[in-house]
C-alpha cells in the first residue's frame, strides 16, 4: 500500500428572489488516506479532512477567505458496516434497509460489475455503469429518481479536467463535484459512495429542510457547515436528472492550488441540471428510506 491524498471539490448556488443571481460557493476538502490496487484490501485508517470555502469574486462582493477547519469522516475498510449511526429519518428507522429495486429491471438503472476491479475503471461502458450505479443506489435511498448519462454533462466535465488543475471550469446549467488522488488506481466508486456520500451523509442533518444560512443573509449557505456536506447534496439532489463524469492521468501536469501535484488522478463529475440552490433543499434532499452505512465501493 501506498500513502496517497484524495481531494475532493463541490459546487452550489444560491438563489435570490426577483430576478436570479447565482453565486457560485466553492469548496475544497483533503482527505488524507492510503491508496491500494484492486487486488489489495483496503487499509484500516480513519482520514483527517481539512476544508475550506471561497466565494468567487464579482461586481459587487469581495472574495471571503476562512482558516482550515479539521474534521473527520469515516471511510470504511472492509465490506462489513462500520459502527457509527446514520443519521437518522424522520418517518422510517434509520436501521431499516432501503426497498430492493424491482428484479425485472437492472439494479438502479444500470447492470454495472462490481468488485475491487471498479477502482481500475477510468472510461468505457464499465466506468460509467459504476459511476450509475454508485449515484443511484445512494439516490434510491433518499427517494430520488435515477441519474442518466448525459454526452453533455460529459463533455463539459472532460474539458475541465484537462485543464489538470483542481479548479471548477462550469458551463451553464450543470453542477459539478470533483477529486482527485495519486497512486495506481482511480477509484472513482470509492469518491462516490465513500467521500461524497457516506461521509458527508454523516454529517448532514437537515434531511427534508433547509440547511443553516449565512449570519444575517438568508439568500446564502453557511459555508462552514456547507464544506462538510456539498457533495453528498449534489448527488442526492432530486432535481437533478444527468450525471456525467470524467476521469484522466494528469500525470506531471497536474496542480492543486497552482502548484505541481502528486495527485495525478483526476476525476470530473457534472450534474444537470445543477443542484445545491439556496431556498431548494427542503424539497430535493430527503431523509434516508434505510442504512447506508453497508455500502461500499467495491459494491
């Protein structure tokens, strides 16, 4: 095994009543774990996340800064359920499993093949399946249609990542999350259902309401608690009906924070159309049916 870095980037907006001015929220989390192949287990290690959050600037509104602030989530290492408690639903238990999806169609949407070999999957009709697969079993149990290919979504999320550069490069009408990590594998599953799900599930409790706001502006996220939770949100949004992702070898080309990285694989998921709205999450983001806390990336 080796030691590796995973980062990973969210993107939300917000809505003002009257005419609509989007802002975008930006937010960067690094997690620090260990890399393996798809032939080794998983190593028994616990990340450390560090986050933090910018506005981009515009006409009318300077560019905050905030301090890193620590937390922690859990990655699991094995296929059995880790101990800690999903959060849980306000109309179900939180230890009931989530319906089976009907056996005359393919599980959520997609036939994909599951196994470690998913962490060696970069493109192809097996990529994306997984990539399906892994958004749509997490959106089933929170009420929430399955996601679609989208080439659009998909070109826009290739044109970003080739930049090689860990920042957001949007199109109107798409969201996007992003990660990337060194070693061998890409493991895209492991940032879906992992990170961006598992571990921001977690921590997000305002199932089915809005999340907190910004001290003294209701038309703004609170970003301190958004950096914890905006990937997860993006996947679960019930508005949001098209994913399609990207992942390269950025190899040498590759910067975080305008600097030469390490972290060469890199992958780019857009979302159409985009959640993450101000005023929109009490109706796109709902409580879990059942535990998630048995999913697993190898899935």
């Amino acid at each position: 095994m080796r030691s590796s870095v995973l980062l990973t980037s969210a993107l939300a907006a917000g809505a003002i009543a009257g005419p609509i001015e989007r802002r975008k929220l930006i937010t960067e989390t690094q997690v620090t774990t260990e890399t393996y192949t798809a032939t080794s287990s998983p190593p028994p290690s616990v990340p450390v996340v560090y986050s933090t959050v910018q506005i981009p600037s515009s006409s009318s509104t300077p560019v905050p800064t905030t301090s890193l602030a620590p937390t922690t989530t859990a990655v699991p290492t094995t296929s059995a359920a880790p101990t800690t408690t999903a959060a849980p639903a306000p109309s179900s238990s939180s230890t009931s499993q989530a319906p089976a999806p009907s056996s005359s169609a393919p599980s959520y949407g997609v036939t994909h093949i599951s196994g470690e070999i998913q962490a060696t999957f970069s493109s192809g009709p097996d990529y994306q399946n997984s990539v399906l697969w892994h958004h749509n079993r997490a959106r089933a149990n929170h009420g929430a249609g399955n996601l679609q290919w989208s080439t659009e979504c998909e070109a826009a999320a290739k044109t970003a990542a080739e930049y090689c550069d860990f920042e957001h490069h949007t199109v109107s009408g798409q969201g996007q999350n992003l990660f990337t990590l060194s070693g061998n594998a890409y493991n895209v599953t492991g940032g879906i259902t992992d990170s961006w799900y598992k571990g921001e599930a977690d921590i997000y409790n305002w199932w089915g309401q809005e999340p907190p706001h910004a001290s003294g502006d209701s038309n703004s996220l609170d970003m301190e608690t958004f950096e914890k939770y905006g990937h997860a949100t993006q996947m679960l949004w019930k508005g949001t009906t098209h994913v399609g992702c990207v992942t390269i070898d950025c190899g040498s080309k590759m910067t975080v924070g305008g600097v030469a990285s390490s972290m060469g694989k890199y992958t780019v998921c857009n979302y159409s159309p985009p959640g993450n709205f101000v005023g929109e999450f009490a109706k796109n983001v709902q409580a879990p049916i059942g535990s998630y806390q048995g999913y697993y990336w190898a899935d």
